[in-house]
C-alpha cells in the first residue's frame, strides 16, 4: 500500500519538532504491512483508524481500490477528535 499526506496533515508537521516527526513518521512507515494497526473510530470520523504515538494521534483511511492509505490528521491527543 502506498502512503498519501493530506496537505493540511503536512501543516500538521510544521508545528511539531524534529524528535516528534521522527517518532510519527516511524510509527507511519509500519502501515502499509500492518495497516489495520490502528485504533478503528466511531462516531463522526466513522470509517478511519487512529495509530498512537503518545501524545499525539495521527488519524487515517484506507482505500482498498486503490491501494491507499490516506493520512488525514497529526494532531495532539486533546486536538485531533475535535
């Protein structure tokens, strides 16, 4: 599966340091071998998965037909289901 960044996710990046993007990008990069990794949510982000990377959350969709998976928001823990 190939990996796609939202462009409000790569916004996202620029407000976190370099120790953190490292943390997140690694724990990204697991995704396309393991892609249900992630926490399935509910509610109105139904149909997208949460992976944690303690405190930040980095919400996702995978699209089957095309072989995606669609990276749609890093964001802190306390931000990211608002």
């Amino acid at each position: 599966m190939q990996i796609v960044y939202l462009p409000k996710t790569k916004k996202h990046f620029r407000q976190l340091d370099k120790k953190q993007i490292s943390r997140i990008i690694n724990a990204i990069e697991l995704l396309p071998t393991t892609p249900d990794l992630g926490k399935q949510l509910v509610g109105k982000l139904r149909g997208k998965r949460s992976l944690r990377v303690w405190p930040y959350r980095v919400v996702y969709s995978l699209d089957q037909k095309q072989n995606l998976i669609i990276i749609e928001a890093v964001q802190h823990r306390k931000e990211v289901y608002r």
